[in-house]
C-alpha cells in the first residue's frame, strides 16, 4: 500500500521551443517541478525568464515542444481537447494579472459562472458564488458590476471566481502586478488563507519577492531554467 501523497501538478523534463520563420527560439530548458496537495510554491524571475510560458504549459493553455505535465496523475498533453478541457474545468483555477471579469455582469454574476458552465444549477451556483465573496470580503458588492468596484476588489472578484469550484490548483500569473503596495498585500494576504482553508495548491508568478517570501517554497527561474 503507498500511503505517499500524488503531487497535484508535476512536471518533467518540460521544454518549449517557439518556432518564427527561420527562428527558434528556446525558451524552456527541462524543467522539473513537483506541487504537492496543500503547497504553496512562488516562481520568481525577471521578464523574459519563462515563468508565463511555464504557467500556460502547467495549464493546458499550450503544448510542451518535449517533456510532460501530470495533473492529478494525469498526462494532460495526452488528452483531447474536450477531456483536457474537462480536466481543467475540475482541477485547476487561474488568476492573471488582468481580470478578465465580463464588465456587463455583476461580481456575483462573475463568479458564478465556472459553476453554470458545469451546468450547476442558477441557484446553488449563485449561493456558492455568494459564499466565497463574502470570504474575499466583497459581500456587500455582490450586485455590483466591474465599473463600480476598485482594481483590488476586481482582482478578489477574480480570486472568489478562480477558487469557486475548490481546485486541487490555483494558477497565478502576476495577480497583484496592477495594484499598489497595499492593497497588493491585502489581495495576497487575502488569496493566500483561502488557500489554506481549502487546502488547495497554489503556483504563482511574480516578480514581488516581498509576497514571493510569504510562500512555502521560492523556485528562481533564469532563462528558460530553475536555479538553486
């Protein structure tokens, strides 16, 4: 029996190789990266390093030239679109740097909608949805739409959004990247309990030592490669 935990998300020997023309490029050399369930990882790096290429191979958002990527046990990159699709859908959340929130629906409107698209009822779809805004704080916002709600409530509408259907992973590309200092902080702080309340796994990309340091764990990237 092998009562070891199965990493939520693992890659090996991950490599991508962008093709222009006569140019090649390389912007990813193997990588190997493991997240265990529960773990909290910060990848670091400067722009250009990789770190978003990386992120959008982990999600199935873009295929490794070599190399593999297991969520949940699973190869994603064997799948088909539809299933990987599914997969995504069920294990894994995203927050980018930019929202992308529907400005004609209210925050409530927002968040609900992964749980409609999994064809969850309107009613318990919105309840949920009601739940974890009010976790993220923004349960006196719920009928507002994006015009009428700051940068930082924005960016925890799209956190409440990205953890509503309890993901084994969060997947975050420079969440705080347009917010100031503070608010950043409260953003984190804010991202980072939810994270422990649900004991989901978290990945970030960012450029913020700062908040980096708060992770369990900090992986440099330079060129297309970790370093210790």
């Amino acid at each position: 029996m092998n009562n070891h935990p199965v990493p939520v998300l693992e890659c090996k020997n991950l490599c991508k190789t962008f093709k222009e023309g006569s140019l090649t490029t390389a912007v990813l050399h193997g990588i190997n990266l493991q997240v265990m369930p529960g773990e909290q990882v910060a990848i670091v790096g400067s722009s250009g390093a990789g770190k978003s290429t990386l992120l959008h191979l982990i999600g199935g958002l873009d295929k490794p030239t070599s190399g593999e990527v297991f969520i949940n046990g699973q190869n994603i990159h064997q799948l088909s679109e539809k299933k990987r699709s599914h997969l995504r859908n069920q294990c894994l959340g995203f927050v980018y740097q930019f929202h992308h929130l529907l400005p004609e629906f209210t925050a409530l409107e927002n968040v609900a909608m992964p749980l409609l698209i999994r064809k969850i009822p309107t009613k318990y779809a919105k309840a949920e949805a009601k739940l974890i805004l009010e976790k993220v704080g923004l349960g006196h916002r719920l009928q507002h739409k994006l015009a009428e709600l700051s940068g930082g409530e924005r960016q925890r509408t799209a956190i409440a959004r990205a953890l509503v259907l309890k993901p084994i992973c969060v997947l975050a590309d420079e969440p705080t990247g347009n917010l100031d200092a503070k608010t950043a902080e409260q953003v984190y702080n804010t991202m980072l309990a939810l994270n422990r309340e649900m004991n989901t796994s978290i990945v970030i990309v960012t450029h913020d030592q700062h908040l980096a340091s708060k992770m369990d764990r900090i992986l440099l990237m330079e060129d297309g490669r970790f370093i210790s």
